[in-house]
C-alpha cells in the first residue's frame, strides 16, 4: 500500500456560537450573537497563574491581525469592524454583535488565559465570531434569516476561509516543526492540497481546532476527549443553529481545513453551496451532518 493510499485512508476515516449569554459590553447594540462557548461560570481574572493560555501581547497580536487582513473587506461592504480587547476581564467567552453599520467582536482575557487556549486556538475564535458576521448561510432562523452566521456556520468559517489568510503570511514550516501533529489531520491535509503551503496553513488549523475543542470539553467537563478520528456519527433533520457538540464542532473545523475551495470564492447569505464544498460534488469538506442538514 503506497503512503497515498494510507493518508487517503486515513481521509476517508476521519470524515465522517450562540444564544443566552449576557452582554457585558453595553446597551446600545441592536442585536447580539454571544457566546464562543455555552454560558459558563469560569472566570480567570488577570494575574492569576495557570498553566497554558497566552500572553496580553500575543492576544493582541492576534487581535492586530485579524483587523488589518480584513480591515478593507468590511469597509467594501459599507461596514466598520471594531474589537473590544477585553484582557482586564476575567470571562471565558467570546462574542460577536452587530450595531448599525458597525460589526463588533467582544474577545475576552479569561478566555485566552484558559489552560487549553493557544494562539492558534485563540485565533480560531477570533475567526469563529468575525464568521457569526461573514460566514454566509445558514443563518441564524435559516438559511436567509437574522444577519448573524449559526454557530456551525461561523465554525466552518473560521478554517475553510480566516485562518487560512491569518496564517498565510508565517513560516508555517517552522512554527509546527517540533509540535505534536495529529495523524489524521496530517494525512487529510496532505491528502487534499497538493501545495506544500497549503498543506501547512491547513495543518496548523488543526492545532487552533484541537486547542478549542479541549476548551468545550474542559468547560462541559466532559470525560471523552474530542479526536480527528472519532466523527460524531449522528445526523440531524433539522440545522442546529445552536452549539454543537464538542466532537461535532471539531468535525467542522476539520470540514473547513480539508475543503479544497479556494480562500478567495465568495460565499452567500442564502446559497450555502457558495465558496464552500457540499454533497455530493465534494467527498471531503462538507458541512457535517452532526448539526447540518442541507435544503
């Protein structure tokens, strides 16, 4: 069996935000999507030594970043992008809300200083709530419905096409070189994108997937860790607009990582199909099934 085959096994294996939380920013926004997570009671306040999570600089970092890249995208589409950098506040949570023109991201200390939080992780959630504003359909209440991407929406978002650019510009190669890579997520990488860069960025997403998704198990104190080889197996009727499950919300971020659509292919606040992959023209990529179900 050639290393081809194997990785494409390993492939076809693995394949298989946001409602209730308090706004602590203000009154004067019209509507809210909150909460990267369910509501939750942890709180990690500034100082306090834990383990894991990432420094001011780096959240800022990440935060610099993510408005230049996209700085002239939401200015095309008439709209401001603001980020309340939130470090001093001890939440762990992230949230997105939209007011008038203005797409805001709510991106909390307590959150990135959790034990689980990496700077690919973190930038996966800063992905994940500029999705709730970018990612297309399906929508909150439909596939046309409230202006806010569903939470599975804005996950599948935050890989298939902001991290992507987010990672784009670092030397990919040298930052995973000594990490620990999940085998499968390395074989559908490799499996899918013939182009060693690409290959890289979608490798590295998988380590912002893996960093959030030990974050859902620790904050639902969960017993089975979430893994790129265990697929949530069950399909619903009906799209989830809600959180996902945690294994399910891994799937997704594995989905947008391996989508052979290009960064640049526009999607559509009411064509799902647009800029994305879908059933049955992709066998990878797709959706999944675990909160998805196409119309």
């Amino acid at each position: 069996m050639t290393k081809t085959t194997i990785r494409r096994g390993l492939l076809a294996v693995a394949v298989m935000v946001t409602l209730g939380f308090t706004n602590k920013v203000g009154t004067d926004s019209h509507t809210l999507c909150a909460g990267f997570v369910p509501e939750n009671d942890m709180y990690i306040p500034e100082g306090l030594f834990t383990a894991g999570g990432i420094t001011e600089q780096q959240f800022n970092a990440v935060l610099d970043r993510l408005e230049r890249i996209y700085k002239d995208d939401v200015a095309k589409m008439g709209d401001n992008l603001k980020i309340n950098r939130l470090w001093k506040d001890g939440t762990v949570n992230a949230s997105a809300q939209r007011s008038g023109k203005t797409q805001v991201l709510n991106m909390y200390g307590g959150l990135a200083r959790h034990k689980a939080t990496t700077v690919e992780g973190f930038a996966l959630v800063a992905c994940h709530e500029f999705g709730h504003h970018n990612g297309g359909a399906p929508k909150m209440g439909g596939f046309g419905g409230a202006w806010a991407t569903n939470e599975g929406g804005a996950d599948y978002f935050a890989t298939l096409k902001c991290l992507r650019r987010f990672f784009a510009e670092d030397d990919n190669a040298a930052i995973i070189k000594d990490l620990d890579i999940d085998a499968i997520a390395m074989a559908g990488c490799e499996a899918q994108f013939p182009d060693v860069k690409d290959q890289l960025i979608c490798i590295r997403s998988s380590l912002g997937g893996q960093s959030v998704a030990n974050l859902f198990q620790d904050l639902r104190k969960e017993t089975t860790m979430p893994n790129f080889g265990t697929p949530d197996k069950k399909e619903v009727s009906r799209t989830n607009d809600q959180h996902p499950d945690t294994q399910c919300r891994l799937d997704t971020y594995f989905a947008g990582m391996v989508c052979v659509a290009q960064e640049p292919d526009s999607l559509s606040n009411t064509d799902y199909k647009a800029g994305s992959c879908y059933a049955p023209r992709d066998p990878y990529g797709n959706r999944p099934r675990c909160w998805f179900a196409p119309k």
